[in-house]
C-alpha cells in the first residue's frame, strides 16, 4: 500500500470512531475500579488487628470459668470502644447496612451490628471447646449434605464473611463421615486465632492456609479423603484477578479463584452460611450453587463469571435475611473505594 492508496482510502466512519473512544473508555472505567479494588483488598490484608492481648486472654478465661453470661457482658464496653475510636470501622458499617436495611442505621442498629460480631466471635471459644449443646441449631439443606457424605467424593463449601463458619465446622464434627476443613488467609487475625486454637490445638489441623506453595495440594488431598473443604469468597488479594458484580445495586469486585479451584479438580460448589439469630440460636443453610466439572475448557469462563454473580445475589438475599451478620468491615462497593482514596 502506497501513499496515494492511503489518500484514497474513505475517512472513519464517526459512529466507529465514537464506537472505538467509548470501549476504551470502558476499559479504562474497567481497569481503574480493578486496581481501586486490588487496593482495598491489600488494605483488609494488611490493616492492623486490633487486639489486645491481654483482653482477649481475660474474655476467653471469663468465658471458660464464668459461663457464657458473664462473657457476653464484657462485650458491651468492647462494642462502645469501637463504636467511638474506629470511624473506619463505623463508615463501613453504615454503608452497608443502609443498603441492607434499606434506611439510615441509628445508634442501635450500629450498636447491634457489632455485638453480633463480638458474639460469634465469642461463641468460637465454647464451639471449639467442644460445647456444641449449649447452642439451638436449626440446619436448612441437610440432605444435600448427606448425599455428598455417602459419594464420598467430597466437594467445596462457599461462603462469605456473613455469619459463623465455626458453627458450620462444628457441626461437622458432630456428623458421621462430614469433615470440613477450611482455607484461610491466616495473617489477618493472629492473635485471636493463636488464642482460639490453644483452646483445641487439634482444629488447627483443619485449616489450609492461603498463599503457601503446598496450599492447592493439601486441597486436592482433603478431597480425596472426601473431605468438605470451606472457602470464602467475597475477599481476594492485591494480585488476584477479580470478576465485577451487582451486589446490593451497586459494583463489586469478587475473585473467581474458588469457582476456577472447583472446576479444576471437577468438584461440585455449595452455599453455605451459618447466621446467628441472637440468643444461643444459629441457622445453618446448605445450597447447591455451581457444578462445573463438566463445562467444556472454551466455555469456563464465562460459565465462572454467571456461577460468581449467582453467588453474590444468593449472598445478598441472606444478607437481607440476617443484616447484622455481615463482618466486611471495609469498603465493599466500588464507589466506597473511591471515597477511601480521597
């Protein structure tokens, strides 16, 4: 092609050059909400556990000798403490739950909301010391359950930070042939961890932490045991791709990784989330979410990306269900990392 070929040709049509500036523009709008989003997941990765110690020790011993009772009125200056000096913490939760509840939170229901994290928390301690009774369990989809356990082929748990896994790990233990283990980033909460795992050294061996070189392998191991293995799915890190979602109305970025872990070793999904409903009283629920084994390769990802977005909107509906069990204590929503960078 020549100079005079090139002088020749017919100028762009304008719909295709408007059609070329407005992709690029999305991708540009697509790519800046991606590394927003990697920057607040670096942030929940590495923000500051703030625990004490010694407070933590002295809840556990009062909880172990005094009874549940006394434990839980401890939580009530713990709570107002967060309430006045973790403005983070507090923005957060009023974001969320005035898309869950659908109006403005006041004092109580921000008060509310941290007790029931503060309680399932608290309720971890007699959960691992082996005092399921003292809790009323009312289990939803036990037979979904029950007829994985009898294949034997085991299969992924998937839940979110909504609710109690503990419960659900506990309850495990409780039922012939279920064994659950859990993948977790373990750096986030050492110290609560340390203290809870000293109580029964021996869950410690259920757990499967994230980001070590073994890590795909010990998963790949617990199924063939035919072992549950639990996953989280609303948190990735800073160099993990991510999928948008609706959620609530508005954007979020989720991470694909355990739908992509499930497909991979041909192992089906299910929803799991263990909400607590005050008092000594827990729900545990059990839905059968995605099968991906037999997608063919060329259709995995899109087949991923409608199984992540049925993921978020059976979340949302739980959240809707129990809105005081949501522990993303960070900003979720695109739009909040953005204000979070001003």
């Amino acid at each position: 092609m020549n100079a005079r070929d090139i002088s020749e040709m017919p100028p762009a049509a304008p719909d295709l050059v408007a059609g070329d500036a407005e992709r690029a523009a999305e991708r540009e709008v697509a790519a800046r909400a991606a590394a927003k989003k990697a920057t607040a997941k670096a942030e929940w990765a590495s923000r500051p556990e703030r625990s004490n110690m010694l407070a933590l020790r002295t809840i556990t011993w009062v909880a172990l000798k005094l009874g549940r009772g006394a434990a839980r009125a401890l939580l009530v200056p713990i709570c107002l403490y967060y309430m006045a000096f973790a403005p983070k913490v507090h923005a957060a939760s009023k974001e969320f739950l005035t898309r869950a509840l659908g109006r403005a939170p006041g004092f109580r229901d921000y008060y509310r909301h941290l007790f029931t994290f503060a309680a399932t928390l608290l309720d971890r301690v007699f959960l691992l010391n082996n005092q399921f009774s003292r809790f009323q369990v009312t289990v939803y989809g036990e037979e979904l359950v029950q007829d994985l356990v009898k294949k034997g082929e085991g299969c992924f748990l998937l839940g979110s930070h909504l609710g109690s896994f503990e419960i659900i790990r506990t309850l495990g233990r409780q039922a012939a042939g279920l064994n659950v283990s859990l993948v977790m980033y373990e750096e986030n909460a050492k110290k609560v961890n340390a203290i809870l795992d000293a109580i029964n050294p021996d869950l410690a061996v259920g757990v499967i932490g994230l980001g070590k070189p073994d890590s795909m392998m010990k998963v790949q191991e617990a199924l063939e045991r035919g072992e549950f293995v639990g996953m989280l799915g609303d948190r990735n890190f800073a160099d993990e791709g991510t999928v948008p979602c609706r959620f609530f109305g508005a954007t979020t970025h989720c991470p694909p990784g355990p739908f992509r872990m499930a497909a991979l070793l041909r192992r089906p999904l299910v929803l799991m989330f263990g909400l607590y409903c005050g008092g000594n009283r827990y729900e545990v629920h059990f839905e059968q979410l995605a099968d991906l084994s037999q997608v063919p390769h060329g259709q995995r990802s899109k087949a991923i990306e409608q199984s992540l977005q049925n993921y978020v909107e059976r979340m949302e509906h739980y959240c809707r269900l129990a809105p005081y069990n949501w522990f993303n204590f960070y900003g979720f929503w695109d739009q909040d990392l953005a204000k979070s960078k001003k």
